[in-house]
C-alpha cells in the first residue's frame, strides 16, 4: 500500500465559500509577537524592581521570591514556545494548512499549556508564601497552606491530564492515531482548568482582607494596603475574560486559529499574576520615591483640640497645673490644655494677662511623635544600616500558648530588664527573642533644652542568650544593645519593618517592657505654675500584647501586667509578674550566676520569697504584684 504524503492533504475542508490559502494566508503574526514580548517585558520589569526592592534595600531574597522568578521563566517559556510554533501553523485558519503541520502545531501547544499550568502555580503559591510574612496566626498561616495544597493538587491534575490526556499518550499530537484512540476532551478541560484557578484566585484574594483590618495602624494605611492586595482582582478578571473567550470555540474545529486568543489571555493572566504579586513587596521602594503616599506617617488627620477651659491656663494671679500625660499608642500630647500633634511644633510663649511674656514652659510629650517627623524627614542610612545589622536573621518574639511558672521579690532598673529578656527566653524556649523596651532618649530632640520630663519612645531590642552567659554578660549585652538602639530611637518600628527587615507589614511588638524609675515624680515649682509629671499611661495594642511596667522607688517595687483575656489570663498574669519578681531579684542578688544554674529557677511559690509577702491587686490596668523593699 502506497504511503500517505501529509503534505499534500488539507488538515481540514474550508468553510462553504472560502478557498483555502496555502502559498500565503492571511495571519496573527504581528498580533502574537507583540503581545507576548510586550507583556513578557513588563512582567520582568516589575519582577527587577521587585528584586531590587528585597535585594538591595532589605538585603534578603525569600521563597516567595524566588517562586516569581521561576514563575516569570515560565512565561519567557510559553511566549517563546507560541512563536516559535508560528511555522507550523499558529495563528493561521486550518484550512489553510496541510495535515503534516498539525502534529508539530500539536506538540509545541501541548509543550506551552503545561508550562502556563506551572506557571500559574508558582505564581498562586508565591503570593500566598508572601501571606505568610503577614501574619504568624495560626488559623491564618492554616488557612494559607490549604490553599496552597488546593492550588497545588488541582495544577498537578491539570498537568497529568494535559500530557496524558490519551490512550496511546502520542495520539495527543499525532492524527493518524485519533481514529482508534481514546482521548479525555482536552478543550473542555482547559474550560474546567481555568474556572478552577478562577476559584483560587477569588479565595486568595479574599484571605488578607480581614487580617489588613485588623492592623494596628492608620485608616489610610489599611486602605492603602487592602487596596495593593486586592489588585490581584484584576487577574480575576483576566481569568473570566479567559473563561468567557473560550466559550465560543468549544464546538470549533478552527483550533490553529483560535488559540492564539486564548494563549493572549493565557499569557495576560500569568504576567498580571506576576505583577500584583510584586506590588504588595514593593512597599520600601514606593515609600522611597511616593513617601506621602505610601509612607508610615502620610497625615492621620489629628487635628488640634482646645478645650473650653484652656483659655485661662496661664494666669497672672494663679498658680497653674500643667500635666505631662505621654500615650505611647497615640500621637496626642498635652500642653497647656492643648493636644497638639508635634512636639517640635510647641514653642508657643504662654502670656500673662497684661500682655508680657513669660519664658516658655514646653511639658515633654510622647517622643514617638517627634520620631514621626525626624523618621521622614532624615531616613538616615547609618540608621536603617544600624537596624539591618542588629535585626538580621531576627523575629519579633510572639505569644503562642505562653506558660508561665514562677515566684517573686525585687530588684533595680537593670536586674529587671535583664529579668524580663530571661523569662521570655524561658517562656517562649528560645535563645533568639527580639521585643519592644521603652527608652529615654531626649538627646535626640531638636530643642530638648526647651522640654521638661521624660521623653520615651519603644524600641526593637534583641537579645541572644549565649549558652556559658553569667547574669552580668546578659546585663552588659543588654546595656550595649540598649544605648546603641538608643541612637536610632526615632526610627519608628513600621519603618524599621519596611526598610531593615523582612518581617510582615503591619507587625507590632507581641511582648513590651516599660520601665520606669518610679510612678510618680514628685511636683516642682517654677515661678508660678506647679509642675507635676506623671509617668506613660499608655495601654498599646492590649488585645494583641503582653505589656509588662515596672516601677521602682526608694520603698517598693512594683510590677504590672496589662493585657487582655485572650492573651494571658489573669493566673497566669499573676504567676508571671511573681517570675519577674523572683527572677530579678536573684539577678540583683547573684551577678555572677550562670544563665543555665537551677538556682535561678528554683524558689519559694505561692507569693512569699525569703519570708516576703507580695500582694496581688486585680484593677483596671490588669494585674499588679507589690512588695517592699
């Protein structure tokens, strides 16, 4: 029997009226050119700047990263297979071919569709790797990976089906084996394929909303990061323009020609994929050149408050009371009656009232106020390079399931501190903890020679317990680390977040130490007005936070912990402020103790150390442990 020659047999009869082409057909040549190397270019673009922004300015390259890069390589792959396909046929109608370009046309159709399925999956599982920087929750982090064992096994199907779609597997690409073989419809799966990723692209997109939410941090910012997210919307899109456009070609015997639309959308829903999973890491860069934008501190809309009776605060003939109440979680601070939004911004002159002028008082408000201003303002690198360093390779140490157990006495401002870095390594079991301690440092303001009080502002402090560490080594480490933190103090944690560390946007200190020298500091006179100072009264992102204050004076010492419920309940408060207790007091007591002695751990339980008795007290600022000195 004489071979078949397929070049001289048409791949299929033309529609009534039209007379195939074979010498020069009409094309979409251009068309297919274009579209792929353009989107291809502009996805690369993004992925550089991208790299650029977690390379070059935070110095780290993550998982989520390197699933973008690979996912770009995919759709340089798909654009260069569907051009290189252009001599056998793609983009011109079938019944313009001759059957011996159909199994080529074929083979490199079927090469590019198991690329674009791997190619999306990297992207969907490099955007949900980034979910998780977001957040350490644990339903969260659950509901991430699901998802991403979702994506995963319904694109490992996609490919077994694609490649494999026929019995014998060659009769997906070769005709003369289609009359006996057995064949899944291929079309009608690329159908199901994509509403699937439709699905997965709708729950992604739906997962952060609740966690920007909850933010602990501007109205503006949230939407702003909401908004960066759910661009991923537009590949929503995408996906049901793909889902649409196919619709028409299911029944079309037309497929050189048609699938070239349906590779445009395939290749569009990839590199938008890519770019609205760049944006969202973008963040540090966009600050960099749109910084009232997407900055931290863009206007909070706080605006100055007089109240009614401020009018008479500097009178002739009285003595005045002028408080200095510093929140550490607002931007609100006191000046004669006033909330003001800056403290660089309090050089009024209080008059008396036959018009002469008095020399200014300025009362020391919360020094994360100022912070706001100098941070934007001067971004100094040898301070986000300080940070990097310090911070490398670090996490904020958070509070999962905390345990406490423990006793009580007291100690000094050090031994405390000390104390506190101790049982959160003890609590947390680990060596490498990072959480937030206030710090004084009115050095750093512009004018401090015009402020009067205490000016605090928290920090990120990391400590890392050596195993043959004395108490005296986690003092001094401690020490160091708090004066060099102290001179980028105004360097704001969101700041520190976006442009020194790769840690989750929007993360806030899990455990807070605020230490004071006293309570309450005892009134002064100057001239006429009565100075009294109080010490911070702020309550931080309780809900979220373990917040423990220590207060120290020539009698007593004095331990809280604020939180709430769902934190740490109230026994469990109580047995840790008694660890504090306990903790600091043997540091104080035994410098040169090893970290590792039992004797550190080992005491006296219910609320009595050495025969001192503490008192416990349940009020509104959480749970309070007392003994004297």
């Amino acid at each position: 029997m004489p071979s078949v020659d397929l070049n001289q047999i048409p791949a299929s009869p033309p529609p009534d009226g039209v007379t195939p082409n074979f010498v020069n057909p009409p094309n979409q040549n251009y068309q297919i050119y274009s579209i792929n190397i353009a989107l291809c270019l502009t996805g690369t673009a993004v992925l550089i700047l991208r790299l650029y922004t977690r390379g070059k300015l935070q110095k780290t390259i993550g998982v989520d990263d390197w699933f973008c890069i690979w996912a770009q390589v995919c759709a340089w792959l798909f654009a260069i297979l569907c051009m290189l396909n252009i001599r056998n046929g793609y983009g011109v109608h079938i019944w313009d071919l001759y059957l011996s370009k159909i199994k080529p046309f074929k083979q490199y159709d079927l090469a590019a569709e198991d690329i674009f399925v791997v190619g999306i999956w990297l992207v969907k599982t490099s955007i949900l790797l980034f979910y998780l920087r977001l957040s350490p929750e644990k339903r969260f982090r659950q509901m991430t990976y699901g998802i991403m064992v979702f994506v995963a096994l319904y694109n490992i199907i996609s490919l077994l089906v694609f490649t494999l779609g026929c019995i014998p597997v060659q009769a997906s690409w070769d005709v003369t084996l289609m009359p006996t073989a057995k064949c899944v419809d291929q079309l009608s799966f690329v159908y199901a394929n994509a509403a699937f990723n439709l699905f997965s692209d709708l729950i992604t997109l739906a997962l952060p909303i609740r966690l920007c939410w909850s933010l602990q941090t501007t109205l503006k910012q949230r939407v702003l990061l909401m908004i960066v997210l759910m661009m991923g919307s537009f590949a929503c899109v995408i996906a049901i323009i793909r889902i649409v456009t196919m619709m028409p070609f299911v029944s079309s015997m037309d497929l050189t020609w048609y699938k070239v639309t349906l590779a445009k959308w395939a290749m569009v829903e990839i590199n938008v994929g890519i770019i609205c999973s760049c944006l969202p890491v973008m963040r540090p860069l966009l600050i960099r050149f749109f910084p009232t934008v997407f900055g931290s501190h863009a206007s909070s809309g706080v605006r100055p408050i007089r109240p009614a009776d401020a009018k008479d605060t500097f009178g002739a003939a009285r003595k005045k009371v002028i408080r200095n109440w510093d929140y550490l979680s607002t931007i609100k601070g006191t000046h004669a009656g006033e909330t003001t939004q800056d403290v660089e911004s309090l050089h009024e002159e209080p008059k008396q009232e036959n018009g002469n002028s008095e020399p200014a008082i300025m009362m020391a408000t919360e020094y994360s106020v100022t912070c706001k201003r100098r941070s934007a303002k001067y971004r100094s690198p040898e301070a986000f390079s300080f940070w990097k360093d310090y911070l490398r390779g670090s996490r904020l140490t958070t509070l999962s399931d905390p345990t406490i157990s423990g006793e009580a006495k007291a100690t000094d401002v050090k031994a405390i501190r000390a104390a506190f870095a101790f049982t959160l390594a003890e609590t947390v079991k680990a060596h490498d903890v990072t959480y937030g301690l206030s710090l004084n440092a009115r050095e750093l303001i512009p004018g401090v020679e015009t402020l009067l009080g205490p000016c605090f502002n928290c920090s990120p402090i990391r400590v890392q317990l050596q195993q043959n560490w004395t108490v005296r080594d986690l003092c001094r480490s401690l020490q160091e680390s708090c004066t060099l933190a102290s001179r980028h103090g105004y360097v704001e944690l969101s700041d520190i977040i976006a442009n020194c560390t790769d840690w989750p946007a929007g993360s806030d200190y899990g455990w807070y130490l605020d230490n004071f020298p006293t309570q309450s500091i005892p009134s002064c006179s100057l001239n006429d007005a009565e100075v009294l100072q109080y010490s911070m009264d702020g309550r931080g992102d309780l809900p979220h936070q373990l917040r423990v204050r220590s207060f120290v004076d020539e009698r007593t010492w004095e331990i809280q912990v604020l939180t709430s419920s769902n934190v740490m309940g109230n026994e469990q408060a109580s047995v840790l402020a008694s660890m504090l207790l306990q903790i600091g007091q043997r540091f104080s007591q035994s410098p040169e103790v090893a970290l590792s002695s039992p004797l550190l751990r080992d005491g006296c339980v219910d609320g009595a150390v050495d025969g001192v008795a503490f008192s416990v007290a349940r009020d509104e600022n959480g749970i309070r442990q007392e003994i004297p000195v």
